[in-house]
C-alpha cells in the first residue's frame, strides 16, 4: 500500500535526523521564511549548504512527497509491459523521485521504474541517491545531472528521452518570468512527454506563486500546447484568474504527521498539519469527453448563521456559489455537510440547494 512505503519513506528521513533537533528547526523556520514572506531574500543555491539541505529534508521532503503522491494518483497509469520512465526537474534531494518510487512501488509493484533527476545542486543530488538506495526497491533506478534546465533549456540535457511522468516540484516559482516558464513547459510537452503522458506542476499555496500558474494554464491551453486535465475540468480560460486579482486555486491534504515532524513543528514553529498546495496536471492536446454536470470545490466551507456555502469551478468553465440553508438539510443532500476544498461534486445548476434537490460527492480529493 501507498501509505506503507510513505512510511518507510518517513522513517528513513527519521533515521537520518541528529537527536537534537534544536538547530535543524531554526534553520527549518529560516528556510520556511524564504520559501513564503521573506521569498525576496532566498539564496538562489541555498541547497548547496549542508545546513539548509539537512534541514530541507528534515521539514519539507516528507510533506512535499505527499502532494506529489496525490497528484501521481490523479493521473492515468502508464501502460503495462515497460519500464515507468520519470523525470523529477529541480529535483533537489530528490522528493519526486522518491515520491514517484514509493507511489509505484505500492500500485505497479514488480515494475521497473526509471527516474531521472535534475537539479542545479550536486550535493542536493548526492543526496538524494543515498536516500533513493534506502527507500527504492531494487527493480528501480535513478539517474541524476546537474544541470540550470531552466536557463539551458531541456533537449541538451535529455536528448530525445520522453517520460511517463514529468514533475516540476516548487520549481516554476524561480523562474524569472511566465514566458520562459512556458516556453519550457512547451519543449517538455512537445518533446519528452510520452503522448500518453502527464506533466505535473506543484507549487507552494501562495496567492502570488500560484496565479502565475494560473496565467500560465491559461497560455498553455490557449495556445494548444497542452490540455489540462486536473484540478480542472474544462479547457476554457481560468474563471477565478478572470474574477479578480484577489483569488488563488489551492487545496490542502488532511494527513497525520509522523512523530518526528511533529516535534520539529513544535521547536520551530510551522504547522504541517494540514498540507497545502497548489498543482495543475497537463498533458497533449486531445479530445476528451466533457465531465457534465460536476464540478471541483474550490473554496473552503463558508459556515455562517443558518447557512453553508461553496464556491465551484463547473464543468462548463463558471464559478458558481451554492449555499444551502441549514433547515433545507435532507438525506438527498446530506453530503453537502462533509464536502471538502478539491472534491468532485455532482448537484446540478441552481445556487440554491433545497431539500429535494441531491448532492453528491463523486470523487473525495
């Protein structure tokens, strides 16, 4: 099971920690300062210093394998009979490819998966070869370069390779502008996806790292590069990019810390209770059957006097506001009190859901 090599995952990183944990977690809150408020001031090769890079993996490894895990489950698996190919850009010490290992090693176990990792950062690289060793299973490999993708651009370094999986991990954000991010993301579709491939992005919870992901759906889409298949559900422009500056798509996972990040949270002050993250899943341009009539969640719950509300992304390519009076509660539409931010509903149209009218949750996120 995916939880089972998550956790064996977790341990490694356990093992590999100081009994001390007192530095770790300053330097933890430092990077964590970088990484969201003081992001202005980020070193540009801050996983060059064996304290930040222990500290990384200490803090945000674990918690960032997560979200790649979630997404690698949104995606179609790749066909049977050969080898799974993975590319993890700006791998670091390697967090897609470990996410990628552990998510394969539980739903396609036997197979052979091959990771390529690439990432500005030797020592980040190093790394992430010892960990890979001590998490994989034989029957995967990891290959790394180091190399500035972004600058050099992707064909030098991979030849005609083409992958199953790209991952692009809190990567995007360093880029210097939407053009070259699209530029990039346009040679990695046309030139080493597998036609029945998928790109995934991910990126920090951040109003301002994720509307340029945002805008950059939209360019991709927009000019055929690329069709997006999660978490959105048409092919039409951003309705909540068009809506105003204010907005942000992001979701969060409900997980249970291991003890060690738990201790860490405390001496340093983060919160990783709740995972947060946004993400978009690409892949090439191709028909696909319109999902009537659901939509994606993309607010939380908005709870007030008698009344809850949501905030959807349709099908159709609108945001609609739903609310439901607490009086109009019935069997029908008693999902309405569980819903989640990221879930795949069913109910219809109307702003209003009244007694009669059903609400479903198709797909829990």
């Amino acid at each position: 099971m995916l939880q089972n090599t998550l956790t064996e995952l977790a341990r490694v990183i356990r093992d590999s920690l100081p009994n001390d944990l007192g530095s770790v977690a300053t330097t933890a809150k430092e990077l964590s300062l970088a990484f969201t408020s003081e992001r202005a001031a980020r070193e540009a090769d801050y996983m060059s210093s064996p304290e930040k890079l222990a500290a990384y993996v200490a803090a945000f490894l674990l918690p960032n394998a997560v979200k790649v895990a979630r997404c690698l489950g949104q995606i179609p698996m790749p066909a049977e009979g050969r080898p799974v190919s993975v590319l993890d850009i700006g791998a670091g010490p390697g967090t897609a490819a470990l996410a990628a290992s552990c998510f394969f090693a539980a739903k396609r176990p036997g197979a052979e998966v091959r990771i390529a990792a690439i990432d500005r950062s030797r020592k980040a690289l190093e790394l992430a070869h010892r960990l890979f060793k001590l998490v994989a299973p034989p029957e995967h490999l990891l290959e790394s370069a180091a190399a500035e993708i972004g600058q050099r651009g992707t064909s030098g370094i991979l030849g005609g390779h083409r992958f199953d999986v790209i991952v692009m991990a809190n990567f995007l954000n360093e880029m210097s502008d939407e053009r070259s991010a699209c530029d990039l993301c346009h040679e990695l579709v046309s030139k080493h996806l597998d036609p029945a491939g998928s790109l995934i992005i991910i990126d920090t919870a951040l109003r301002e790292t994720t509307r340029p992901i945002m805008a950059l759906r939209d360019r991709l889409v927009g000019e055929g590069i690329a069709s997006v298949a999660a978490p959105c559900l048409h092919q039409m422009s951003c309705p909540m990019l068009a809506a105003n500056e204010r907005d942000w798509c992001h979701f969060y996972i409900d997980w249970e810390r291991p003890e060690y990040l738990v201790k860490l949270d405390e001496l340093s002050g983060m919160d990783h209770r709740h995972l947060k993250m946004s993400y978009m899943i690409f892949r090439q341009v191709e028909a696909k059957a319109e999902r009537e009539e659901l939509s994606r969640v993309v607010s939380s719950p908005l709870d007030s006097k008698g009344k809850r509300e949501l905030v959807l992304c349709t099908s159709g390519g609108k945001l609609q506001r739903v609310r439901r009076l607490a009086k109009e509660a019935s069997d029908v539409n008693r999902a309405f009190d569980s819903v989640k931010r990221g879930d795949l509903v069913r109910c219809g149209s109307a702003d209003r859901i009244r007694c009669e009218d059903p609400f479903v949750i198709e797909s829990a996120w």
